[in-house]
C-alpha cells in the first residue's frame, strides 16, 4: 500500500460562524486545506454556507479551499465553486447521474474534482469512476450533521478504495469526513485514508493549530506502521 503524505482539512462547519476570517487565519500554517460544507436543506437537512461566503473567504487566506458540496443538482452550482478560486470541489455521488461529466467540467474549470460516497452508499459502483477523479471522500458519518460519531465500519469503504487505487496505480486522494478525531484517524490512515477532515478535534480544542499538526502526526504514525 501506498500511501502519500497525509492531508488534513479543518472543516469551518465547527468554526465560529461570525468570526470565519479569524478562524481560518488561526490554523493558516498549520492546516492543509480548508474543508468547506455547503449543505442546501434539500440534499440534507442542514442549511449552511454558500457560494458568496466562499468568495469572500477565499480573499482572506491562501489556504487551498476543498469544498464539499452536500446539495441537489451539483451539476449546477459545482462549477461555480470552481470559479471562485475553490482547489478541489467534491460534490454527493447521491445527487449526480453523471459524474463523470461533470468531473469534467469541474476540471475545465480549473479546479480538483471529487466525489463523495455517503455512509449507506455501496462503493463498489463507483470504483470504475475513480480515474475521472481526483478525490474521492468517503463519509464515515451520515453526511449533513457535524458532531456524529465515526463508524469504523464504513472503513471497510476505505480499505476497498485503497485497494482499487493502488492496483490500478491511480493518483487519488481518499479522504474520509466524519467523527475524525485524535482517536479515530489512525484507524482511518491505516485502512488507507490520505486526507482527513477535522471539525470539532480542531475547533474545539484550545490551540487549533497545535490540533492540527498533532492529528497529522498521528496519521503519519499510523500510515508508517510506525
């Protein structure tokens, strides 16, 4: 198994919400990127942020912005994110019936493409998609609520990504998004994730940043065998 230096993605949705900039500035040097939820009320429950939130955050840091779009008709609004100066756009394997079209456009439009597989989504259909992509996040929560609980279980979902991506020697990111905390990502780095996304293990803690590189230390260790 082969596995590339590990990523971690601090998600805003567990940031203060009236003092985003400054959020983001705390974990600047520490983070890898900044994972962005926009959730549309229809897709999932929830209501977030949206396309002029990202704007306006995108002039604040210089952090690359993996934006993770839980909403109906990704094939409408995706390559907006794109255009915003977004460096990887995931949108809901659920809400798309042809990713790889708009994998596409997403890459026309300057930006990493990705697809999200939600927790009871088998992805085994998907698999043959994988070349098309750049970034396949696979939900270790049911997609829509920040806080849940990480199933391990849905690592099985990694571990089958893992294998597929090395065998076919793609180059493809596996992130998993869910409950990721400083005790549940070494499991998820052992089953074959690269990219980690923190909400409240970062936002939560009293220094982010030193959360940060203590949750990348702890994939490296686990991804290392170490």
């Amino acid at each position: 198994m082969t596995v590339p230096p590990p990523i971690v993605a601090p998600s805003i949705l567990a940031a203060d919400f009236a003092r985003l900039a400054d959020e983001v500035r705390a974990i600047e040097h520490a983070a890898d990127w900044l994972h962005v939820d926009v959730m549309d009320n229809h897709f999932v429950p929830n209501l977030t942020i949206g396309l002029p939130v990202v704007q306006s955050l995108r002039a604040a840091t210089e952090l690359p912005f993996d934006v993770h779009l839980m909403i109906e008709d990704p094939r409408r609004w995706a390559p907006g994110y794109a255009d915003a100066g977004a460096y990887n756009v995931t949108f809901h394997a659920e809400a798309c019936d042809d990713p790889v079209a708009l994998a596409k456009d997403l890459r026309s439009a300057g930006a990493k493409a990705g697809l999200a597989i939600d927790r009871d989504t088998p992805i085994e259909p998907y698999l043959d998609l994988l070349p098309s992509f750049d970034t396949l996040l696979i939900m270790t929560i049911k997609a829509g609520f920040g806080g849940q609980r990480f199933i391990p279980q849905l690592l099985d979902k990694v571990r089958a990504a893992r294998r597929h991506v090395d065998s076919g020697h793609l180059e493809l990111r596996i992130e998993v998004d869910g409950g990721i905390a400083a005790d549940t990502i070494e499991q998820a780095a052992a089953a074959g994730a690269d990219a980690f996304v923190a909400g409240t293990a970062v936002y939560g803690a009293d220094d982010p940043a030193e959360a940060v590189r203590r949750l990348r230390a702890l994939a490296e260790r686990a991804a290392t065998g170490a």
